[in-house]
C-alpha cells in the first residue's frame, strides 16, 4: 500500500527528521504533505527530489491523509489530535497522550502486537527519548532473564530540548571562548563545558517529569511490575542520548548469555570491547537507527547486570521509531487503497 502522509510541525527537528527518515526508509509514499504554523507556509522543503511546499495547518482538509506524523509539541497536540483524529490515523510525538489507558504508547521492536488498539482512539503515543532505546535493550532480556528492578542515569543531548537548545549551547560555546559572559536562556544554568541534573519540571518527591516518564513509560510499554529509578540529566553533546543502567534479574544469568542476546535483538549493535575505544559514543551514534550496548559487565553486588547504552535521540527517540510505527500500520492494520 502506498499512504497519503501528512507532518504536522514539518519544519521544526523532529518534523525534518521524520521526512529523512521517510526517504531513507524508502517508505511507500504516495503524497506527502507538510504542515506548520501560518508563519513557516510558504516554504519549501526538498523529499525525493521534490520541492514540496509548506502548507497552513489550520486550512487542511485532513480527510485525504491516512496517516499524520504530529511533531509541534503537547499543546497543539491537545487540540488538533483529536480533531485530526476522526479522518486520519495520528503518530503523536509529544508527552500529552503517552499516559492515557487508551493510547498505545509504541515501540516497535518491543510492543508491536499492542498497535492495534489504536481504533479505540485513531492516535498512537511516540515514546520518550530515552525510554525507546532502554526499552529496546531491556524486552530481550526480559524475555530471558525476567526484570526485578532497573536503575538508570541519563546523559541527555541538547536536542532533546530542541533546535533553540542546540543554538544556546553553540553560542555559548562560543561567548566562553572567548571569555564573554554567559547567559542562559533555554536552560537554568550554563549548558557549554557544564552538566544539569535537571530535565523537565520538577514533581511533588524531588524527581523531575523526565525522570518520572522514564519510569512510567517503561512500566507501560514493557512491563508494569518492573521498577525503575532514574536521574536525567543534560550533558553539553549536540545529539544522541546516552545511558548507564543497572539491570537486576529474577533469574540466574551468565555475562556471555546477556551479550549474546543483545547481539540477537532487533535494532540493538554490541560494542564492548576491554580496551581503549571499545565502547559506543554519542558520535558514533548520531545519525544511526540502531541502539549501542556497552560496557556490559556483571555488577558483583547483586544479580545484575552494568550497561551503557547510546543512541540518537532524534532518529529511535522520536522521528525512526515514529515511522516503524506508520510501517507496520501500512503492512498489517490499513486496507490497501
């Protein structure tokens, strides 16, 4: 089947990337069509060789669409889809609708087989960055070893937070420098050559909704009696999100059958090797739609196990796996047109 696509918020990252992704994925596209606000129509953004233009949101007839990446934030989402809703199948990439008991909240490689339970709604929930590439280490060896308890911290990329986040910490980069004074804008404290341990709002405990997600999102997506403990926070890298996780197990495990299974999984690269520059980097990482393992060692205080996991954030944390969601809707759930 070949679909008739709509990207609402086409013109900011998460929009770009989807369209990247589309073509590289050699997605079966029959129109494609670019959404944004009224202040982006008009422009034009290049797909297989076609200069396509950018079209007003609020003027678009979305009964001609059958499936609508939304990438502009939470709250158009809230608005527009549900409305979008009633004519067209809605990926959405925003935190809005990711709790909701009747929206899927999807990964592919990890819980393909609830995609159908979008009829109840017409929308799927795109997960949070970094929950999609732990989850996606995390299902085989669940199926293995059975999960106890997940203890993960987080070393997120600057656009995770977008594209005025990337320009701060370049401009930043720069005013230090050259000894210029620094003034944060998009984060509360100063991004270049420094860390935040805070990401999102903070909850009523002390935790950040980041940090509240994660564990969240996992329960929801792989298994509600797993626990999971996080600390996010923001590292000075462009893009790609890494992760160290300590992993506990109801089973016995050996270290050779943990790499062996990662080796195996879907989407997943092993890197682990006991020497300098063995390991997986954001660098390596950016531009990729697999998910890194390394460092994986057996963590001698309990029956666990020590990984770390990097992947981009902009590809599997939000536009790649937006789009093996609309693949599996065109190969197994929508009518061939």
């Amino acid at each position: 089947m070949r679909a008739n696509i709509a990207i609402v918020g086409s013109t900011g990252n998460a929009g770009r990337k989807t369209i990247e992704v589309l073509e590289r994925r050699k997605f079966p596209v029959n129109i494609l069509y670019l959404l944004a606000s009224k202040k982006s129509v008009g422009k034009f953004i290049k797909f297989r060789n076609k200069n396509i233009e950018v079209r007003s949101l609020e003027d678009f007839d979305f009964r001609k669409v059958d499936i609508t990446f939304f990438c502009a934030g939470s709250k158009l989402a809230k608005t527009w889809a549900p409305k979008i809703a009633k004519d067209s199948i809605v990926i959405e990439y925003s935190s809005y609708f990711r709790s909701f008991k009747d929206i899927p909240l999807i990964v592919p490689e990890v819980n393909e087989h609830a995609i159908k339970d979008y009829k109840k709604t017409n929308i799927i929930a795109n997960p949070n960055c970094s929950t999609a590439q732990l989850v996606v280490a995390l299902k085989p060896l669940h199926d293995k070893f059975k999960i106890k308890r997940v203890v993960t911290s987080t070393y997120q990329s600057v656009s995770g937070a977008g594209k005025a986040a990337m320009d701060e910490l370049i401009s930043q980069t720069k005013d230090y420098l050259n000894n210029k004074k620094i003034k944060p804008k998009k984060f509360t404290k100063q991004i270049a050559f420094n860390v935040i341990p805070h990401i999102d709002v903070f909850m009523k405990d002390g935790s950040t909704k980041e940090e509240w997600k994660m564990e969240n999102e996992t329960k929801k997506i792989l298994d509600k009696n797993i626990k999971l403990t996080a600390t996010c926070v923001r590292v000075p890298v462009l893009v790609s999100h890494s992760e160290t996780v300590n992993v506990e197990f109801k089973k016995k495990f050996d270290i050779q059958q943990i790499r062996s299974t990662l080796m195996k999984a879907p989407s997943c690269k092993v890197i682990d090797q006991k020497k300098n520059g063995g390991y997986a980097t954001p660098v390596e990482s950016a531009g990729s739609f697999l998910t890194y393992i390394s460092r994986i060692r057996r963590d001698p205080t309990k029956n666990a196990v020590n990984m770390w996991i990097v992947s981009d954030n902009l590809l599997k944390g939000a536009a790649f796996n937006a789009v093996q969601i609309a693949e599996v809707l065109v190969k197994k759930h929508i009518r061939n047109n």
